[in-house]
C-alpha cells in the first residue's frame, strides 16, 4: 500500500512537470497579434515562399511614408498563410489570397488584414476573378476544372470541366482570367498553348485559341485586344517551342498579330498602364511599347543587372514602377521603387519570392 501510494506521488509529480513543461512550450510558440489600420492608399506585396515550405507571406508597402510591413497576415492574424501564395485581388474592402499548394483562399480587411472567411476544397488555385457580388471564378492548375464559388458565404457552386483529353500533358490547366463583355479569357500555361473562351451568363467552353507553348500572362488593352505573354517551356522542360507575345481581338476571337523573342531567358511577368496603351514585359530585362507599334523594342527599358527580376508593376496612381527581384528564390526578395524618370526612390527587402503587386 505503501509503495502504491510512493508510485502515485512519482506519477502525479510527472504529469504535473509536464503540463507546466507543455504550457511553457505552448505560450513560446503563441504568435503575438498585431494591430493594423492602414486606411491609406499602399501596396500589397505577395510573396509565394518555397513549396512544400509553408512559408508564403504577404507585405504591405505605404509609399508616402516609405513605411514596409513584411508578414502581415500572420501578424494579424496568429496563424501562417500557408503554402505557395499565387495571387491577390481586391474586392470592394477584401482582399481575396490565393494559396495554390494549400488548396484554399483566404479573405481579408484591406486595412487591418484580419481574416473574414476563406474558400477551401480546391486543388491547386491560382487566380480569382469576380463577376458579381455573389459570382467569381478560380482557376485551377491541376484540377481540370474552372471554380464558380459564392463570394458571400465563401461556397462552391458549380465546376466548369476544361478537360480536352488530349495529349500526354496536364491539358487544361488555368491561369489569368480577363473578363470582356460576357466573356471569359483565360490562359493555361503550364504544359499548355491555350487561351481558353467561356460565356459567363451559361458558364460553357465556347471556343480556344492556339498560341505559341505556356501562355503565361495576359493582358487586355484599351482598343478590345488580349495580350498574350508565352515562355515557349522551361530550359530542360520536354515542352518548348517558341516564346513571345501574341495579340488577340477579343471580339472576333482572332489574333491580329504576334512577336516572336529572339532570345528567352528569365520570361516572367506582363504588365499594362492605367491607360491601357503601354505595355511591360520581362525577358530578363524590362521592355516596355505602345500597343499599337509593329515590332517589340530592341532595347531594354529597365536593365536587370545582377538582379532576377521577377514581377513588375506601374502604380496607377503617381505612375512609379515596381519591380521584384527574387535573388536565389530561397532567401528574402527585393523591391525596387523607381518614379518616371527612372530614380530609384526606394528598396526594402520582402518575403521569398515576391510574385506580384496590387495597389489599395
């Protein structure tokens, strides 16, 4: 009885030491919440991170104050934002997060980036794109399939299925989504040479529109034309052919002309003014001409250097340019600020792999 009693004590002392052991493991890994009010005009930095890493994050730039806040949404929010953040889009006062390897989005205050709700269920997200309040659409890389989700109580409502069955490749995936009238056009880059043409008032495939290997970014300009920007396939990918930027009337279907590089190297992002007649692209170096011009530029407008430009933008706003420089893709990114000119203004270190901008 008397052992029985010692052997009590013993277990009663052990629970006891590693509950206290426990609680102090889990008040050291407690993340602080931080406060946010950022009711001014900025930008949102999104940082994809390394898949299988879990370290995406997201950053906020004020450049009145030339004020950066790097990992916001854990910050604000106590808990990471997952793994391989694609894209963002604002929506009246919420900011829409796409995690492609998390399979979910993620929607937050503008201001003070606290979580309102999020989209989970899907496969390999990449981006979203609103026709209503109660309609938007997500693409998908892996899913063979376009989302149609309720953005009013974060459900999914039906599918559209892209699959064409052909190939040996993952056809189709989906990227970009411009909308024009009542029409969707996205893109489907990855093992891909689509542009693909759904209705959105019967949410049907109505046509597709062969371009040069992986379309990877698109565009519209301000007289009805798509822009396409294809990568032609990866260095050592069994998928490649020709890169360039191909032009596409939006009302006929039609490509109305199309560009091929001389050279590829480091083909990453494809951006448009305010105005909609000025168009920038990266082919290591940042190129920029008028979308009515009958050749592309010869001459670099923005030289890389030693930098890895990965994602471009124009601020519609002052017309100052961004760029991100990804460096080796495991370490933080750099964001450069220039004005019109071409005066570096400002430069701040991000997350891993900044991929995108979208100004407030």
């Amino acid at each position: 009885m008397k052992e029985m009693k010692i052997i009590y004590k013993a277990l009663f002392l052990f629970i006891l030491i590693s509950s206290i052991f426990i609680f102090s493991c889990m008040k050291d890994d407690f993340r602080p919440i931080s406060e946010f009010n950022t009711n001014s005009r900025g930008v949102f930095i999104v940082c994809e991170g390394n898949f299988m890493y879990g370290n995406a994050s997201l950053s906020y730039y004020s450049p009145l104050e030339k004020k950066i806040e790097n990992t916001i949404f854990i910050r604000a929010n106590g808990i990471p934002l997952g793994d391989v953040a694609q894209s963002l889009t604002i929506h009246k006062n919420t900011a829409w997060i796409v995690i492609n390897n998390s399979g979910k989005v993620y929607a937050i205050d503008i201001d003070n980036f606290k979580i309102k709700g999020k989209i989970t269920g899907l496969v390999s997200p990449r981006y979203m794109r609103f026709v209503n309040e109660q309609k938007a659409y997500i693409t998908d890389m892996y899913a063979k399939n376009i989302y149609i989700v309720n953005p009013e109580n974060f459900s999914l409502i039906k599918t559209i299925n892209i699959d064409d069955a052909s190939g040996n490749f993952y056809n189709h995936s989906s990227e970009q989504i411009v909308i024009y009238e009542d029409k969707l056009f996205i893109n489907t880059w990855s093992y891909d040479n689509k542009i693909l043409v759904i209705n959105t008032n019967t949410d049907e495939l109505i046509d597709s529109i062969e371009v040069f290997k992986q379309p990877r970014k698109i565009i519209a300009d301000k007289y009805k034309n798509l822009w396409v920007l294809c990568d032609g396939g990866g260095e050592n990918s069994d998928y490649q052919g020709d890169a360039g930027i191909v032009k596409i009337n939006m009302q006929t279907h039609k490509i109305e002309n199309s560009f091929i590089f001389q050279n590829k190297e480091n083909i990453t992002d494809m951006q448009i003014n305010k105005t909609g007649d000025t168009i920038f692209y990266v082919n290591k170096d940042v190129f920029r001409f008028h979308v009515n011009s009958a050749s592309l530029p010869e001459k670099a407008w923005i030289s890389s250097g030693n930098k890895n430009i990965y994602a471009i933008a124009q601020d519609p706003y002052n017309y100052d340019f961004y760029i991100s420089d990804a460096v080796d893709f495991m370490q933080s990114g750099m964001i450069y600020r220039f004005n019109s000119n071409l005066y570096c203004l400002d430069s701040f270190a991000v997350g891993i792999i900044p991929n995108s901008f979208v100004f407030k």
